[in-house]
C-alpha cells in the first residue's frame, strides 16, 4: 500500500515538474539549448546563443539572423588575435560543417543584436528567424536567462516552430 503511494506521488511530482529544454530537427540540422542574456533597460547590444549540429553528409551554413526586438542581427566571432580578444561580423556566414557540432556561446561564435528595442527579460522569450544555406527558414525562440548565464534554464521548454 505504502509502496503504490509512493509511487502515485512520485508520478504526479513527475509530471509536475517543469518541461526541460528540448530540441528541434530542421532538416539535417539539430538546434539545441537556445538562449539569450537579459538584458538591463536601454542596454543596446544583447547576444544570443545555441549549438547546432549537422548530423549530414552536406555541409551547410548559417546566412543570416533577423529580430524584431533589435534594429540588427549579425552573426558574429570573438577570438584571440594576440593578447587582445577581439569580435568580428562573420560576413559570410558561420558554416556548419557534416557531421560537425558548431558552438555559439559567450566568449566565441554567437549571435549580435544591436540597436534593441526592448530589453530582454529573464524568463521570456524572443524568437529568431535563422537562416541556412542547405536546410531553409527556421523560427527559434530564444529564452532569455539570468545577466551572466552561460546556458538556458532548464525549466523552460523550447517552442520553436518553422
């Protein structure tokens, strides 16, 4: 009796528990864990961040990133040159090699939107119009996380669509 009790309330915790992340299939592309920083009202500048993994034998390539929520979109790199970390518009692109896992995250490969319009607010969410090469148009919903998160919150579910 005891035991079938316990087990009833560990169901119903189960299915009480908040959704997790989960993934999108976009073709030959899995987008995974997409998140973005709030942001502070008026900040100008916001970053936003997934892994994308081409499970392919083509490769393919991210063109392009349009917002509502901020006057620009650009895909973007930081990276050492010498002792000083700098950032840069990859203007053709971020290419997602077969087979391959591409990173954007704080401090390497990642999303820029300048001239927001709105500051972006923990647990919301702001889609992204991402465009690739091979796989087309998708929508992802970025959540938003604490100032310095390094990865979205696990009790938000991802509700991306195409």
């Amino acid at each position: 009796m005891i035991r079938s009790i316990f087990a009833a309330l560990t169901l119903v915790a189960l299915s009480a528990a908040p959704a997790m992340a989960h993934d999108i299939t976009f073709g030959s592309l899995e987008l995974n864990a997409p998140f973005a920083r709030a942001t502070l009202p008026n900040a100008p500048v916001a970053g936003g961040f997934l892994t994308i993994v081409n499970t392919g034998d083509t490769d393919d390539r991210l063109l392009r990133a349009e917002v509502t929520f901020a006057s620009d979109a650009q895909i973007h790199e930081m990276a050492m040159e010498g002792d000083v970390m700098k950032m840069r518009q990859l203007e053709d692109g971020l290419a997602i090699p077969a087979g391959e896992t591409v990173v954007l995250e704080p401090g390497g490969y990642h999303l820029m939107f300048m001239g927001l319009s709105q500051a972006l607010v923990e647990g919301e969410t702001v889609p992204v119009v991402l465009t690739f090469e091979q796989a087309g148009t998708v929508t992802v919903d970025l959540h938003i996380g604490a100032p310095a998160a390094d990865a979205p919150a696990e009790d938000h579910s991802a509700h991306m669509g195409h």
